[in-house]
C-alpha cells in the first residue's frame, strides 16, 4: 500500500452509450452520437470534472455478429484519445492495444507521440487479443494458442519499453548557436533479435514525458496474472463479490513481490458497474428499466459465444448447462472472464435467463446499485478491505450515468477522505502514485 494517505484511484472505462447492454435503448441515451467527437469531448470533460485518474478505452479487432443488438464498434482509440488530449489537461488516457496484431516498434511510437501530445497522460492496456474471430481479419490464421500469446507479449513489452528508453532524458538539446539538435551520445540503438522479434531501433520520437506510459494489464487467467505480476503497474479485474476481490488483491501482491517488486509498484482496480438513485428505489427502477430493453437473442448469443456452447435453441428458464461447458484449460480465448462467469452461475445455480440478466450490465464484475451513500460504502469496504486500489468505473448509461456518479458520488467520497478534491500532479503516473522510470543508458536498452 502507499505509505502517504491512500486514496481511491477511480477510472473511467470509457463504452459508446455505457455498460449495461441495453443501454443504447433507453430514452437518456443517444446511439447515433457514438462516432461524433463531441460525444467523446464531453464524457471527456465530465470525468475530468469529477478529478478521475483517467479514461480508459477498451478495443478489439472485429465485429461481432451480435452488433444486430447492441452497440458494439468503436473509434479507433489513439485517434479519439489525442482527440479528447486537446480538450483537457488532467485526466489520463488509457488506450487499448493488442501484442498478437502488432509490431513492437509502432507501438512504441504511437504511445510516446500520445504522451507528448498529452502531455504525459498516457497508458497501455495490453491485451494479447482473445477473439477467435479477429485473428482472420489479420491473414487467413488461428489465433495463437493462449500460452503462445503471452510469450510473444513478454517480449513484445520489452521491445517497447526499450524503445522508449532509446533515448536519454538529455538527448535533445535543441541548440540553435552550436546548430546542434540531438545528442547522439544519448540515443541508443537496440539491434534486438529475439524469438519473435528482430528491432534495430532507435525510435524516432524523444523520450516520452513520463518516461515510459503506465503500463496497464487485464488478464485473470494465471497466464494473464503472472505476466501482469512482471510487468503491469495497474491490473483491471473482474471480481463480483467483496472475497474474491480480497484473494485477487493479495495474490496480485503476492506476485509481484514473488517478482522482486514492491505490492506498491502495482494498482488492483476491478471494474465496479454503477446504477445511481437519489433513492434506492429510484437506482433500482433504472436497472429494471434498462432489464426489460435486454434483448433476450442478444444475451444467448453472448453467453453461446463465451461458453463454446450454442444455447440458442434453450429455453431462458432452463439451467445453465453446465455438463456441457469445456474446461478452462481448453478455453483459448479469454479464460479468466470464463471462470469467473461459469463459477458464478455454477455457484448461485442460476437459469439461462438469469445469467443473461446478471451479466447484462456487469458482465461479471462488481455491482453497486443504490444510493450515492450506499454506493461509497460499498467502494470503501472494498478499499479499506484491501479489495481494491480503486476502481475501472462502469457506469450503467452516459453520458448520464457518469454525471450522476461524478456529482453525487464522488462528493460523497471525497466528504469521507477517500478521494482526491484536486488533482495534485499533470501525468498520469502522478495521478497513481508511481515514479517516473529512470532511463537506461547505452547498454540498458540492449535485450
């Protein structure tokens, strides 16, 4: 933990009309926005409002068939998140990038030109991509299998981050008397030849503000915790109940001390959908409502396309069928959201029907409907539980959803001592709490 006051770090988890799947449908929601900027903008300004760490974008690689119900695509997130960079100061920016459907250097390059045009608010989400659909947009290929995936991001990680570290904090010096621009003596190739890799390097950018962007990871497979343990500086979790976000919380801390790192070099923020009420029949109602604009076919489709079973032809009052479900280990697309979802319908014996209904907003994270009072409490039983570091925010529609939570929540947290009232640094590694990575030097960068 920090040794300072701890506060809460909360974040946006930025999704076109919001969370909860039906949300495009309801009445304070309006889809056909989603692909104007000034959408993006004020989300954007509203998080910034309410002094959240950052925004965070999730992306993928395909279109699945069941955008014929839900609102599904998305812009292409370093072009949105330098976009919403020039409409504020504070907030940080977490895009979404895949190690199975790129290359170290562009990577590199693209995250350091977000820094600098931030200012130094940038993440990486690395993902190493789950969808079994998207590896064909890609050449006419599989997707690698899961342990494959995460040895090629092992490496991938380390390409990028010594790209960054190509150049020296010293190495433009910009001199117009002596006509000298750059310090070759500080800009370092890295003639890496790896298993999957081969970079010369340098990168073609200066050392980014932060040094090197926070790097984020969302894996829950222990593939995904182990390479989170050895590299992420913040972790975004699906837990949907307070003791398994304690186990997550210490094995994650665990690990990275088992990695030679400090517990405090690394952020556990599980996702927490929201639904909020002035009253808790008011939050409680908008669930309801946002329940019944639930598309039934839409929710078979999801939970077929999860379980690697077709339950399109099953009634929604049936139980789940779960002699039917393949093991983990054979899952190759994303494990982690599989157990987690299949233990809590195994665990609580829940119908087809009432699984769609669970997941709909939530998708297998925590929930908190309520009261703004409820729902603090709730936020700070798991953080003072050592739960959680904070939260990835998932509000149930925006913009109005986020609003709600950003005027009436977070008042209330910051009333208890839980949440920052202004922000105290510019990047976003002083918005976590991290330092800035010292440089590497000439014989540092070599892998």
């Amino acid at each position: 933990m920090e040794t300072a006051k701890r506060h809460m770090h909360l974040n946006l988890f930025l999704m076109n009309t919001g969370h909860h799947e039906a949300s495009w449908r309801h009445p304070d929601t309006s889809p056909r926005r989603i692909t104007e900027l000034d959408y993006y903008c004020e989300i954007g300004r509203i998080a910034e409002r309410g002094k959240l760490d950052s925004l965070f974008l999730a992306d993928t690689y395909v279109l699945p068939v069941t955008v014929r119900h839900k609102v599904l695509h998305g812009l292409e997130p370093f072009t949105l998140l330098a976009a919403i960079a020039a409409v504020t100061s504070r907030i940080g920016l977490i895009g979404t990038a895949s190690t199975t459907y790129n290359d170290p250097f562009h990577i590199a390059r693209k995250f350091a030109s977000l820094d600098h045009i931030s200012g130094g608010r940038t993440g990486w989400n690395i993902v190493t991509t789950a969808s079994e659909s998207a590896a064909y947009n890609f050449g006419d290929r599989a997707l690698p299998d899961h342990a494959q995936r995460y040895r090629r991001a092992d490496e991938f990680v380390e390409v990028v981050k010594a790209l960054w570290d190509s150049w020296e904090d010293g190495a433009l010096v910009a001199d117009k008397d002596s006509g000298v621009y750059a310090d070759m003596d500080k800009i370092h190739p890295l003639a890496h030849k790896g298993a999957f890799f081969s970079v010369q390097g340098p990168l073609n950018v200066p050392r980014a503000p932060q040094g090197q962007p926070v790097l984020v990871q969302a894996g829950s497979s222990e593939d995904g915790k182990s390479f989170a343990a050895k590299v992420a500086e913040a972790v975004f979790t699906a837990q949907n109940d307070y003791r398994s976000g304690q186990a997550f919380y210490r094995d994650m801390k665990d690990r990275a001390n088992r990695c030679g790192r400090s517990p405090d070099e690394l952020r556990v923020l599980p996702g927490l959908y929201t639904v909020v009420g002035d009253t808790e029949a008011e939050a409680k109602e908008l669930e309801r409502e946002l329940g019944e604009l639930t598309v039934p076919a839409f929710g078979l489709q999801r939970l077929s396309t999860l379980f690697k079973v077709d339950l399109t032809g099953y009634p929604l009052d049936a139980p789940v069928p779960l002699e039917l479900l393949p093991k983990a280990d054979e899952i190759n697309g994303n494990r982690g959201r599989y157990e987690l979802i299949e233990n809590m319908a195994r665990r609580e014996k829940l119908t087809i029907g009432q699984l769609i209904k669970r997941t709909a907003g939530s998708r297998g994270h925590a929930a908190a409907v309520g009261t703004p009072a409820q729902i603090a409490d709730e936020m700070e039983r798991w953080f003072k539980g050592e739960a959680a570091d904070g939260f990835n925010l998932m509000p149930s529609h925006m913009p109005g959803g986020l609003a709600d939570f950003v005027d009436k929540v977070i008042p209330e947290l910051q009333n208890r001592g839980l949440f920052r009232s202004e922000y105290e640094g510019y990047t976003l590694r002083d918005h976590y709490g991290l330092p800035r990575p010292a440089g590497r030097g000439r014989e540092g960068v070599r892998l």
